[in-house]
C-alpha cells in the first residue's frame, strides 16, 4: 500500500509512523505535515532514513499542494491524523482551527475523490482520526457510544464534529471508501507540552507550578497512545467501510488525581520529596465552556474486531515520564519553540486571575 498519514509530525501520528514504518517495509509512508508548533521532526529521527518513509512540508487547507501531493504519490490510504488539536488554543483563534480541521479536511475528501475515481471497485480507504469530544460533556453516568448525540463544546471539538460530518457525507454522496475513530484523551512519548500530562510532568521536573483549572474534578477517560495506532490500525485492516468505532481506555481519572499521580512520579524518579512536588499545584481560573466528563463506550470496537487496550494507566504514565526524562533534546526543541511564549503568556494569564492563588497539599 501507499500511505499518507497527514499531521504525521505531531504526537499521535509520530507514534503512528514509528509504529508501522518498521513493521511493514511492504508499505510506503508519506508524513504529509506543515509543521506548526505541534509537529516536530525530531519525532521521526528513528525512521527519517527508512527507505520506505519520505516527509512532505505542506498545508492540508492548500487545494493545490493537496492535489499535487495525492497526484504524486497516489495513496491507497490515508490516515487523517492533520488537525489544531488544543482546546485552549481554539478558545483564542477560533479561524486556524476551522481552516485546518474542516477546510483541509474537505479538500483532502476532494482529491481522494478525485483520485479514487471509481471507489466502488478499489480498496481505497480513507481513515479520519477523531475524538470523543465531538459528543460534548457527560455529568457522572453514562459513556459516548457511536449513536450519541454530536454536542461539541469547544472551537475545538465543533470544528472535528465538522470534519466527521464532511468524511461521512462524501461517504453517502459520493461513495468515498471512509471509517472514522473517536478516541478518548491520548498520552505517551512525544506529545507538545502544552497538553495537562506533558505539561505537569515537564512542570514538575523542573520545579515549576502545576495548573489545576478550575476544582480539578474534571474526568477524562486515557488511553495510551500505541493502543490508539494499534486500534486505528485494526479498523484500516478490518473495519467496515462507512463505520464509526468508538475508542476508549477504561481509564477515567479526575484531572487532579492525574496530576497527584504524577507529582508522586516525578518524587520517585528524582529523589525529591512528594510533599515539595505536590506543594507546586496551583487551582486556576477554569476554561470556558470546560467539558466536566468524558468516558467512552468501545465495545462495538472490541466485539466486532476484537480491539481492547493493553496498557493499564499507571504503568502508561510511568513509561511516559521515562520518556520525557530520557529525551531531554526532544523537550529541548519543543520548549525553544514559539508555542512556549504563548503557553508562558496564559499560564501567567490564569495564575493571575486565579480565585486566590491557593496550594494543594
Ligand atoms: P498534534 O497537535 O500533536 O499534531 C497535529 C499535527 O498536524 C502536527 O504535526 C501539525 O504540524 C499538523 N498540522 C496542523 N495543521 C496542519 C495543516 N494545516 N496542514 C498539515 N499539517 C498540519 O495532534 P495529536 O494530538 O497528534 O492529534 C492528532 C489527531 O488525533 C487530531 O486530528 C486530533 O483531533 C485527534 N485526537 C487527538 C487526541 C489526543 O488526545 N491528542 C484524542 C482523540 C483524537
Ligand atoms: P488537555 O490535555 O488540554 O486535553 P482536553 O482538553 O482535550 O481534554 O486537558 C485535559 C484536562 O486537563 C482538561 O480537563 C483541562 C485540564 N487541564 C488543566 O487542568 N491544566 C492544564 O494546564 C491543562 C493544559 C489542562
């Protein structure tokens, strides 16, 4: 196969091609990626000389340049990995997330249309990676399955509900071979620190506070990030064309006992005193319009393909700080980047503004 994974240079799709690049060396790869902040060629160093893996630097919302790539490259597949991808980010320029997420997504729909001209008789596929975030907030009970209602909260999560609706009418209109995923929250190696386990655990390490918004009794289900490639690769293999597959980790946590777990962490590893970790989290200002839970029903996804996560929370987040301590020229150039002056600008935003500044401990 020929395969275009698009925002291939971000955390997702970087673990994506560091998966598969090596274990299938029958298949091309295609990184197709503009490098925003979000995506970072030091995440491909350990395949960027894989004979079957080549990089193109391009905008996704550029009709032109998408066309030329697909008439160059012709891929089977795609895997729609391309996005804006942070909430708060979305909550400041709603516009660049509408013009990657929703514009670039149609005109990747066009020119695999174009190009699959008779997808009825090919075996084409293209695959849209999406989120749970799409179905809005949950209160205590319940989880997303694939019929809940779309009820996007953010910029964010309204442009990727758009998305997924475009990838679904190109299906039904025009026969284009689509599976889209919607997956609770990722983590793992490689990841901008800008994203709540990233940042604490960077945070932590180098004694800076740690953002708790609001009462941090926000939920989000986690799932590691190679569970997310493996069932995203599942569904390419075997799901059904036209199908939506949920998918979830079983692993709800409130987002402060996520950042306790990790100041815990970080006090191991580093022989410092977890009352001195802990002592750095700082309640601040809430997110507008914060989602208070998501959790994800993905049963569908285990009963039809047989898909399950591996990787218990804990041992995930172990490994995921053993990354971050053990790459430091990684968190280098994330951090000498030009995202690092905004998140120094609303982290100092929020600290100020925050009720009263208050410690946990
Ligand atoms: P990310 O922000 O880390 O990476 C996005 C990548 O897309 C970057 O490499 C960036 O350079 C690239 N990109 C952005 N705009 C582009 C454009 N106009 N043209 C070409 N490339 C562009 O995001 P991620 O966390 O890896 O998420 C990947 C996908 O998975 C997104 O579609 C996201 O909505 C979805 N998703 C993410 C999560 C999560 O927890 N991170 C969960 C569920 C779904
Ligand atoms: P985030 O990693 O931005 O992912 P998402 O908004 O897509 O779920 O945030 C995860 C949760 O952590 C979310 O409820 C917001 C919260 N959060 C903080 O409390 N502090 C932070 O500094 C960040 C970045 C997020």
């Amino acid at each position: 196969m020929r395969i275009l994974v698009t925002g291939g240079a971000g955390f997702i799709g970087s673990n994506f091609l560091n998966m598969f690049v090596p274990r299938y060396p029958e298949h091309s790869f295609v990184c197709f990626d503009k490098l925003t902040y979000a995506g970072n060629p030091l995440s491909l160093t350990g395949i960027d000389s894989a004979k079957n893996f080549s990089l193109e630097v391009a905008d996704i919302a550029d009709g032109d340049v998408v066309n030329r790539i697909f008439g160059d490259f012709r891929p089977d597949l795609v895997v729609h990995f391309a996005a804006e991808s942070h909430v708060d980010r979305s909550i400041h320029d709603p516009g660049a997330f509408v013009r990657t997420n929703v514009v670039g997504t149609m005109q990747l729909l066009n020119a695999a249309r174009a190009l699959w001209k008779d997808p009825s008789s090919s075996t084409a596929r293209f695959h849209h990676v999406s989120t749970d975030e799409v179905y809005g907030s949950l209160r205590e009970e319940g989880a997303f399955t694939e019929d809940s209602r779309y009820d996007p909260s953010s910029p964010y999560a309204a442009s990727k509900a758009s998305s997924d609706h475009l990838v679904r009418a190109f299906h039904r209109t025009y026969g284009l071979p689509i599976t889209i995923t919607n997956c609770s929250n990722n983590y793992g190696p490689r990841q901008a620190p800008e994203k709540l386990i990233p940042l604490t655990i960077l945070n932590a390490l180098e004694g800076r506070e740690l953002p708790v918004y609001g009462s941090g009794g926000n939920c989000r289900d986690w799932l590691y990030v190679d569970d997310h490639c493996e069932a995203i690769w599942k569904v390419i293999e075997c799901g059904q064309v036209g199908q939506t597959y949920n998918v979830g980790g079983n692993e709800e946590r409130t987002n402060i006992d996520v950042v306790r777990a990790l100041c815990e962490l970080v006090a191991q590893q580093t022989g410092r005193s977890a009352a001195d970790v802990l002592g750095l989290i700082r309640f601040v200002e809430d997110r507008p319009g914060h989602d208070w839970r998501y959790a994800v029903d993905s049963s569908k996804l285990k009963r039809e393909l047989g898909w399950e996560p591996t990787l218990r929370f804990a041992e995930g987040l172990a490994r995921t700080l053993a990354w971050y301590i053990a790459n430091p020229a990684w968190v280098k150039a994330v951090q000498a980047g030009e995202h690092q002056k905004w998140l120094e600008k609303n982290y100092d935003r929020r600290l100020r503004t925050a009720n009263d500044g208050r410690t946990n401990s």
